[in-house]
C-alpha cells in the first residue's frame, strides 16, 4: 500500500468515527463524490505528496484536501463540518496502516464558496501531514 492510500484510510477512518463529525455528517464521509446522496457531504480531493526525509529516516509530507458538498441552506452545517474536522484532527493521532505511521497531521486552511451551481456551496479542507515509515525515527 502506498503511504497515500494508508493516508487516505486512515483518514476517512478517522473522521467517519470522530463524534463531531458524526454529529454534523452523520455517515456522509466518502473517498469519491456520490450521487444520490443527502447534502452535505464530504469527499476525497487531491492529494499532493513529497519526500521530505531527514538524515536517517524517510519521511513523507502529504497534503490532502478535504471537499464538503451542500446546497445553499447547508451554510451552517458545512462550517460545523469545517470546525468539526480541525477538531477531530488536533484530538487524536491517525491510525494508518503499516508500515507508515502519522508524525503529525493538521489543518492548515479551511474555505467555504460559491460554486458556479448557484444551487451549491462548497467547503474545502486542506490538511498537511507528515509520516514515516514504522522503524524510522525523525
């Protein structure tokens, strides 16, 4: 398994277990948008990853960005959803699949915008991350 795949599960994981986010999403937590489903929802988008190893260990920053969909009376929700998400990440460390383990993971920028379905909104999240692999120490 690559580290962002291990990433991604871990992450999707961890917030579709996270109550905060439970409370505000309840089950809408996907890998990929999904149509048929109530609003709003979050999603997988781009990820972004870089070797950053450090004398004798190899290291990983990734950079995730989180999509939150919802139509325009979901404005509130999709902020809870934003407020919910940092919260979860600064409560507890990720759990991923070896051989890669969380250094630390973060949100570094949160956004809510107009999409040009004026029916919609959008909420992004960017979460920053480093990992190494299991044996490796920083």
């Amino acid at each position: 398994m690559s580290a962002e795949a291990a990433f991604q599960s871990g992450l999707l994981d961890h917030l579709r277990t996270d109550a905060g986010v439970a409370a505000v999403l309840g089950e809408r937590v996907f890998d990929l948008p999904r149509s048929g489903v109530r609003y709003p929802f979050l999603y997988l988008g781009r990820v972004e990853s870089d070797a950053a190893d450090a004398s004798e260990s190899r290291l990983i920053e990734l950079r995730q960005t989180l999509l939150i969909r919802g139509r325009r009376d979901d404005a509130e929700a999709i902020k809870q959803a934003l407020g919910a998400i940092r919260a979860a990440l600064d409560a507890a460390p990720l759990a991923l699949a070896p051989p890669y383990q969380a250094i630390h993971a973060r949100v570094v920028y949160a956004d809510l915008f107009s999409t040009s379905d004026s029916r919609a909104l959008q909420g992004l999240v960017r979460v920053r991350a480093l990992l190494q692999t299991q044996g490796d120490t920083p």
